[in-house]
C-alpha cells in the first residue's frame, strides 16, 4: 500500500513539475519560427501566376502565451502586390502587413523565407512558323512543288512562363498525300491548350505562280458615327496570289471614315487589307458624302 502512494506522489511530482514548467514557457520570452496563411490583394489584372506560396514563415519573439494564441488565432500575413513592378521578372516577397489584436504582444522579426516570385503576366509574342513533314521525301516534293508559306511568323498570347520558351509553332504534319491536294492552307497545332494562337492556320501558295487581280463589291464601311452617309459601301480592287484572293470577301477589309480631313461635307475613306500579301490597288469611292439634317419647323 505504501508503494502505491509513492508512485502517485511521484507522478503527481512530475505532474505538478510539468505543470510548472509548462508556466514558466508560457511566461518566458522565446523566440520561435511559425506559418501563417499569405492573403495577397490589389493583385494587377493582367497577373495571372498560380504559384504564389499560401503560407509564408516568420521569426517571431514573444512570451510563450502570446506565441501560442497567435499559433490558434486566424491571422493572416497581407501582401499588397501593386506595390511590385509586373515587367520585372521577379519580385521578392517582403514588408508584409500583419494585423496583430492587442491581447497578442509579440514581434516579427523577419521573414524566415527567402521567398522570390516570378512575374507572370499575360502576354503576346511572335514566333516562327515550323514545317512538320511527315518524312524528307515529304520535304523535297514540297519544295519542289514550290511551295512557300504566306507568313513565317505567328502571334501567340498566353502566360509569360508558358510562351517564353516557346520559339516555333509546328503545323501539322505535312504528307505526300496532302500536297498532292494541292490544299490552300495547313492548319497550326498549339504546344498547350494554356496557349492562344491568334490564327489556327497559315496560308500556302505556290512562289512562282504570277499574281492577279480581283474585284471586291460591297465592302461595309466600319463606323460609329452619329449621322447619315452616303454611300455606306465601296468597291476595292486587289492584287495578289491567285489562290490568296480566291479567300478574300469583303469582311477583309477595314474601310473607316477619316473625319479629320472633312471637306464640304465629303468625308474621305481609310482602307486596309487584313491579309498583308494582298495589296491594294484602288478603291471606290475615295469619300463619302455627309446627309444634311432634314429642315425640321
């Protein structure tokens, strides 16, 4: 009966010692590494990167009981990110804003982390265009064949990580059998479905065809003007590869009023081809006229 009541003196001792002990951490002052949830705000619209870090580590010194209440508390680190510069290609986390309540009295000393982000805007880039030929036979018909591309180059949008390594877009593969078509165009395959290309094809014409020229009736004149025109159509005259203007419609072109050089009520035109192997040789009308407002009494 007397070794019973030694063993629970001697837990209750050890109990009461770590009871103590717990106390004196409580009120000693430490100096401890924590986490805390990062909540970043005025983030720039055109910052798309998914990979900032949600939790970020501090140096904290306080007394063991405020340590601990800021360990169960929800405090969140804040990051204004307006204050970093998106063209700069990374930025260090930093001076974050922690809002501490007046029962919590501990210091933040630093951030434990040496947290360096990359800048990750949305963006618009050209790159080449590269010919994917399903074998070298494949390769010598085409350009024996004659063969070129409309364009070597294509604009591509996306993310800054994704189409910074991103040197060519391939078209697809380019078969005996495809050319023997004689296809006017090859579409283009995008590297990741993250990535914009602003044209899924590219145009194929022969190099040593001769050009020609096509009339193009009824092109709309693009305006958003608040008065009454006349007429609101024009005819355009181009020049260029015969199966290029074979595609060409009156939606490619931009025809627009020119306000600025308004004359007596006549009001010359601007307009372009979207397609820049095409060129254009004349046009008709070179103006339109402004309609008078009706005599209202």
């Amino acid at each position: 009966m007397k070794f019973k009541n030694d063993v629970y003196l001697i837990l209750l001792s050890f109990f009461l010692a770590f009871v103590i002990w717990i106390q004196f951490q409580l009120l000693k002052e430490q100096t401890v590494i924590i986490s805390l949830p990062v909540h970043y705000y005025n983030l720039p619209t055109e910052y798309t990167n998914s990979e900032l870090p949600y939790k970020i580590t501090f140096k904290v010194v306080g007394k063991g009981y405020d340590i601990l209440k800021l360990k169960l508390s929800n405090i969140q680190a804040k990051y204004d990110v307006s204050k970093v510069s998106m063209h700069a290609p990374e930025f260090e986390l930093k001076n974050f804003n922690i809002e501490l309540p007046q029962s919590i009295n501990v210091l933040f000393i630093e951030s434990y982390d040496d947290e360096r982000v990359k800048s990750d805007t949305y963006q618009s880039v050209f790159v080449g265009i590269e010919l994917d030929f399903a074998n070298n036979e494949t390769r010598d018909l085409f350009y024996d064949m004659n063969y070129k591309l409309e364009t070597d180059k294509i604009e591509i949008k996306g993310y800054s990580n994704l189409i910074n390594n991103i040197t060519s877009i391939k078209t697809e593969s380019i078969t005996k059998s495809l050319l023997k078509k004689h296809v006017s165009e090859l579409n283009l395959i995008s590297p990741s479905k993250k990535i914009e290309l602003t044209k899924t094809t590219v145009k194929l014409f022969h190099a040593n065809e001769t050009k020609s020229t096509r009339l193009i009736f009824n092109v709309p004149i693009q305006h958003d003007a608040e008065f009454e025109f006349f007429p609101r159509e024009i005819t355009v005259r181009v020049m260029g590869n015969i199966d290029l203007l074979r595609s060409i419609t009156k939606d490619s072109f931009n025809a627009t009023l020119n306000l600025n050089a308004e004359k007596q009520n006549l009001i010359p035109l601007n307009v372009s081809v979207y397609d820049n192997n095409i060129e254009i040789i004349d046009f008709s009308p070179k103006s339109v006229s402004r309609k008078a407002k009706p005599d209202v009494r």
